[in-house]
C-alpha cells in the first residue's frame, strides 16, 4: 500500500515538473504555448557574388554619385529640365495646372504619359533648348484617380524651359575612390570593398528571413485573449501619421494617395492597419513574457547602447534628440524584440522545406 502511495506520489510530482517546462506563459492578454524550439523554414541559402553584380553595384554608385551640367543642346530623353508651365483647358487655366521652377528628368514618367492620339508632357519637351517657350497639348489618363473629373480630358500647357542639363557620371579612378571611401584607395580595392558589402546584405537578407519566419511561429503558438487597445490605437495612429506625411510629400491628401499609388480604399487600408497592429502588439506581449522568464530585459546602459547604435544608423550624432523624436518606449519595445527574437533563432529547429512545401 506505501509502495503504492509513493508512486502515485512520485507520478504527481513528475507531472508537475514537465507541466512547469511545457515552455508555457501567461498574462492578461496572450499565452504562449511555445517558444522554445520554434519550427521554422530553413532560409533559402545565399548565392555567391558574382563579378557582374560587383559591378551593376559599382555602376550604380556612379550613377547616384552623377552631377548635372548646364547644356545648350536640345534636351533629350535622360536630361533634368528646369521648366515654368501653365495648363489651359478650353482656354482657362486650371487649378493645380501652373508651377514655376520645377525640375523634371526627361523619361522618368512623372508627368502625364502618353495615350494613342497625344504624346507624353516630358516627350514633348525633348528637342527644345533653353530659352524656348512653347505649347504642348497632352489627354489625361481615364481613369485619372487623382481627379475623376479630368479623367480622358484634353489639355494644353504653356511650357517656359529655364535650363536644360545633362547626367554626368564620373569614371571609376583610384581618385573618385580615394574621395569617396573611406576603407580603400584603389580601383581594385574599392571592388573587394563592394564584394564584402553585397557578401554582407546577402547574409542580412537570409537572416532577417530567418526571423521573421520565428517571429511568425511565435505568433502561431500565441493564444490571445485580449488585445491592450490602447496600444492597438496608438500604433494605428502612428502608423496613420507616417501614410499622411508620405501622402503631403506627393501633393496630396491621404485618401488620394492610397487610392493613387497604393491601389487601396482608406476603409481597407485602415482595416490593414489595424489587424497588423493588433499582430504586432500580440507578438511584443509575446515577447515581454519570453524576456521575463529568460531573464533577456536589457539594463538601463545596455537600453542606452543600443539607443546609440539605432541613432547611428538613422544617421544622427544626437541621440537625446532621436530619442525624442521616436519615443523611448518605441524603441525599448524595440530593442526587446531584437533581443528576444535573437534568443528564439539561437533555440528554433529550422527545417529543411521540400518540393511540396515551398
């Protein structure tokens, strides 16, 4: 009867003891039931660099590092323009039709295209010189989103061309080298500089696959149970003010540059927001209690470094003002989530995917 009574005793105690390493935790608002060993697609293995993509990099480093020069040539396809233009329709100028001192580069689309029967605004400023005005005659596109009433009309505008210039892209030497970086001073050395670098986001490109994917798991093995709103609106807020400044850097209110250049309602966009923030705060609760239980909260200095690094790389010496700007609660629940996520890569079993997995 005691031999009996020990073992019952003993499977008790057992149990209890791998109920409390189930890896389980809980608060007010989510539950994880997993977080160690987390089930992740194997991220897809980087390529080697190749010699072309040193030099597609090299190239395009010139080109961002190109230089405008005035020309008293015709301007053609490739040049910025410097232009005055006022837009007619039936003879009266047109709201929002009229600007001066605007640069275009001719070809880059920005203006209004070209429809069977008329050719492009930029196209038709090519093979005029500075100094030049003239008349061109364009037809909105139909449908034209960022003002239905003109979708499909014909229009005239009166163009002033102040200046023209030219792209000029300087040569690879070891003197642009030497000027512009700071770890080589020849040709040669300047492409291994490149090579590293395209090594580097390669590698930063397979991991941040890599959490994501643990990230993602996490948010599988989260049950919810109450999402903290106030935090829901808050990043919606946020999220929202980003969108509507994005919006006024291209003329334009929110509504219209959804629809424009996103493609989407205000009413489904909104709806996006909210569901991706009511994920994200899921997940950072997640996480809270993963810190917690591996002892991974950072110390106020730790909190500090790592404020530092994040202003660096934003390109700012004044951290006190960076912090400021984005908020220190930001970026605290920031820095945990990288800090967690690192933890839950290092515990995750990646697994290879096959064929019928992909």
């Amino acid at each position: 009867m005691k031999k009996k009574l020990l073992n019952v005793m003993f499977a008790a105690v057992v149990a209890a003891s791998l109920a409390g390493c189930s890896g389980e935790l809980s608060n007010e608002y989510v539950t994880v039931t997993q977080y160690k060993g987390l089930e992740v697609p194997q991220p897809t293995q980087a390529e080697d660099v190749t010699d072309a993509q040193v030099e597609q990099a090299i190239e395009g480093n010139l080109s961002a590092a190109s230089t405008q020069e005035f020309v008293t040539r015709e301007a053609q396809n490739g040049d910025v323009v410097n232009i005055d233009y006022t837009g007619y329709m039936d003879g009266e100028a047109f709201d929002g039709g009229s600007a001066e001192g605007t640069d275009v580069q001719l070809g880059s689309g920005t203006f209004i295209a070209a429809t069977d029967d008329y050719a492009g605004f930029e196209e038709q400023i090519e093979g005029h010189k500075a100094g030049e005005e003239f008349d061109i005659t364009v037809q909105f596109p139909d449908p034209y989103s960022r003002n239905t009433e003109m979708s499909g009309a014909v229009a005239e505008f009166h163009i002033v061309l102040n200046s023209v210039s030219e792209m000029v892209k300087p040569e690879l030497t070891d003197e642009w080298v030497q000027e512009n970086s700071d770890e080589s001073e020849t040709v040669d050395e300047y492409r291994e500089e490149v090579r590293s670098q395209l090594e580097e986001n390669t590698e930063a490109t397979v991991q941040s696959e890599l959490e994501s994917s643990v990230q993602s798991a996490l948010l599988d093995k989260t049950e919810v149970k109450e999402y903290p709103q106030e935090e829901v609106d808050a990043l919606v807020q946020q999220m929202t003010d980003y969108y509507t400044q994005l919006a006024s850097m291209y003329g334009a209110e929110l509504n219209e540059f959804l629809e424009t250049y996103m493609q989407v309602t205000e009413e489904d966009f909104t709806a996006q927001l909210e569901e991706s923030a009511r994920q994200s705060v899921a997940l950072d609760e997640a996480m809270k209690l993963i810190a917690e239980k591996q002892r991974l909260e950072p110390t106020d200095e730790e909190y500090k470094e790592k404020m530092s690094e994040y202003a660096e790389d934003a390109g700012t010496d004044d951290v006190d003002a960076y912090i400021e700007q984005v908020g220190e609660d930001t970026l605290k629940t920031a820095i945990l989530r990288e800090v967690v996520t690192d933890y839950l890569v290092d515990e995750c079993i990646q697994v290879e995917q096959t064929d019928d997995q992909e």
